[in-house]
C-alpha cells in the first residue's frame, strides 16, 4: 500500500529515455541524479516522495537574520527598556514573541520560496 505522499517514479522520469541515455539500466545513484530537485527516491526503490531536508538547508538563513537583527534590535532600543527586574522581563517577553514570529514566519516563508521555485 502506497502512502499518499508517494509517487510511482515512472510518473516522474522517463526511465525508458534514461536507459537509452546510459546505454544500460540506470543504477539508484543515476536515478536519484535525474530526479528533479525537491524529490528523492524511497527506499524501495519504485516511488519517490518530497525531500524534507529542502527546508532545513535553507532554515540556516532565517535563524541566522532573526539572530542578527534582533540582537540589533535590542542593541538599538536597549535604552527604552526599564532598568532591573522589570527589564529582564521585557527583554524575554520580546525574545519570545520574536522566537514565536520566527516559528510561525520562517517556515511560511520557506514553504512559498521552494513552491515558487518548484513552479518555474
């Protein structure tokens, strides 16, 4: 039973066309190089599926900017926060809502470049 993020890849690459290419039956490394980007092949070798991993190559990205410019944010703004207790706690009440926003935009954001790569 196939599993509903599963493709045959037959759907997916020509592998009669391959074949002719090659001159030979193509090996799994060959296939997984004629795959278009975003897919890899399962491991029974008959169905591909998405690559998760996509996301995570890009995410390094987005950590590194909400690092970068938070830290310049509060560097920026350091001043306006009151002194003490007071202002330890605003300082975590902002580092959390800029870790919410980052959990909630960054992968929308990441979810729109790759499908608006893998349109074109």
């Amino acid at each position: 039973m196939t599993q509903p993020h599963l493709q045959p890849l037959e759907e997916v690459l020509d592998l009669a066309a391959l074949e002719q290419e090659l001159g030979r039956h193509p090996s799994p490394s060959q296939i997984r190089a004629a795959l278009p980007r975003g897919l890899v092949l399962h491991e029974d070798g008959l169905h591909v599926r998405p690559d998760r991993r996509l996301g995570v190559r890009h995410s390094w990205v987005l950590i590194t900017s909400l690092i970068v410019f938070g830290g310049a944010s509060l560097w920026l703004f350091k001043d306006t926060l009151p002194g003490g207790w007071r202002g330890v706690g605003r300082l975590l009440g902002l580092v959390a809502i800029l870790t919410i926003a980052g959990g909630l935009v960054g992968p929308m954001v990441t979810r729109a470049v790759l499908s608006r790569r893998s349109r074109s």
